[in-house]
C-alpha cells in the first residue's frame, strides 16, 4: 500500500488526540508541548493507555502521557551515568590483563585472542576510529613516538566504542575472560560477556533518547542460576539492567548513589507503572 498521508500542523495532532478521546486540560501548555516532542516519539508511550483503533481508555489525560514522558528522560540520564561507570571499569580491567600478559601491541596479533574471533574485522574499525579521532593524547602519543604505527591497548581502548569493547571481550580466550570476570566481578565469563552486550544495547537507547519504560529488551542478558537475587527476574524488561549495575559497578559508594537516585526518582513519579520495566513486588530487597 503506498503512503499518502501529508504532514500535520501541531494543532491538527493535539485535534486528533482529541478525538480518539484523550483529556486535555490545559490546551496551551500541550501545544507547547506538541511542538518540541515529535508526535512520532510520543506515540511510543500510548498503547498502554489505547484501547483499540487508537482510542484511548476512559480517564486518560495527556497530561499524565507528558509525566511519564519526563520520567523516561529521568530514567535515561541515570541509566547513562551509571554505564559510565560500568564502561570505565571495563576498559581498564581489560586494557591491564591484556597487555600485562601478552604485551603492549599485543591486541594487534590475533594469534592472542580466540582462534573463533574475527580480528581482522575488529582490528580494521579499531584503526579506522583511531584514523578518524581527533582526541590530543593520540596527536602527542605518535608526535612524541614518530616511529610507531601502533598505540599501546591502554591507548588504544579509549577510542574503542563500547561495541568494539564488547566485541574485544567475546573475542578473548576463554581463560583470559574467565579471569577478567572472576577476579574482577566474581561471575563467570559467558554472563559477563552476555551482561556488555546488553548494556551496549542499552547504551544505545539511551544515546538515542529512546523509550525506556515498558520496552522489551531486544537483546537479552543470561540470568546466572547460581544467584538466588536473580530468581523471578525477568531478562527483557530494564530492571535486570540495574540488578547488572549492581554486580558490576565496583567503585565503592557508587552503586549506593545510583540506587538511591533511582529510590528518589520512583518517588518523584509515584504513579508510573514500574512492573512495565519488569520491576518484582519486593524489588527493594534485590537491589539492597
């Protein structure tokens, strides 16, 4: 079917919202709103409060559509902080066993990494993101050594994206991540490995302003059957993201900050559905 519908004036939308019955109780303050939130973004956060053809249930307000609007954009800010840390600690843990044990340029030879890995693929972006960076400790590094061709890892790491990163980590011997993964985070390495694919993904949503609130996760974390924490979690909505954090943010003091931010913020929106993002009735018990 080819598309013919023409593009809306923000009135024309709020009109239409209108009409499939949703309230509208101050029509100024929505049409300011209309017009700095694409419709598009935030017909995302709709089906939940639609009936069907694109009515909404009796009681809906656009109002309460706009809080949890805000709340997601909360949600995404706390969310991206705390991978911050999460993605820190992972380079450094990485880029310190790595080139301890197999040398500066190491990362360079596939000969060290899993005979399944596809280094050549990752080994060319990596040099490519590093052609393309502009960052001055990469102009002072090959100014100061003309005759290299090559950074160190630990150099070399910050420019990775976290995707890179994660493809680096899947693509160590199993030894070699096992031990990243029980010495640093005491978890075996196929779910550590899981954990960053996730939370690349969840990265991106973020970075991308994208619906946090009742998604469906479309790349999934293992859930370890040993942690009894785990048991009852659900590994496609984002509260097994935050159980993630709390294993894997190490930096004392700041899984307490992140935990109580996410407390204060829950408060704040008291009237959000949380069990859409998967949280459990005694979910304050999991991340204590």
């Amino acid at each position: 079917m080819k598309f013919t519908k023409l593009p809306t004036t923000f009135k024309q939308q709020l009109d239409l919202l209108k009409k499939r019955g949703l309230i509208i109780n101050d029509s100024k303050k929505a049409l300011q709103n209309i017009s700095r939130i694409n419709y598009y973004r935030l017909s995302s956060y709709y089906p939940p409060f639609q009936s069907q053809n694109n009515l909404f249930k009796q009681g809906v307000s656009i109002e309460s559509i706009f809080e949890l609007y805000e709340f997601d954009r909360k949600l995404r800010s706390l969310i991206f902080s705390a991978l911050e840390n999460v993605e820190i600690t992972l380079r450094t843990k990485i880029a310190y066993y790595f080139s301890h044990k197999y040398g500066t340029f190491a990362y360079s030879d596939p000969q060290n990494f899993s005979k399944y890995f596809h280094h050549s693929d990752w080994y060319s972006k990596l040099e490519e993101s590093i052609q393309k960076s502009h960052e001055d400790f990469i102009k002072k590094f090959f100014s100061e050594y003309d005759e290299e061709k090559k950074l160190p890892l630990w150099i070399a790491i910050e420019i990775m994206s976290f995707g890179q990163l994660s493809i680096l980590f899947a693509g160590l011997e199993r030894l070699d991540s096992n031990k990243i993964s029980k010495d640093c985070f005491k978890i075996d390495e196929i779910i550590l490995s899981s954990w960053i694919h996730t939370l690349v993904y969840t990265r991106n949503l973020c970075a991308h302003h994208s619906r946090i609130w009742n998604r469906t996760l479309a790349i999934k974390p293992k859930v370890p059957k040993n942690l009894f924490e785990w048991i009852g979690i659900s590994n496609s909505k984002i509260f097994c993201v935050f159980m993630i954090f709390k294993k894997l943010i190490i930096i004392p003091g700041q899984w307490g900050i992140f935990k109580n931010n996410l407390i204060q913020l829950l408060k704040e929106y008291d009237d959000v559905d949380i069990k859409r993002m998967g949280f459990p009735d005694d979910w304050g018990n999991r991340i204590n």
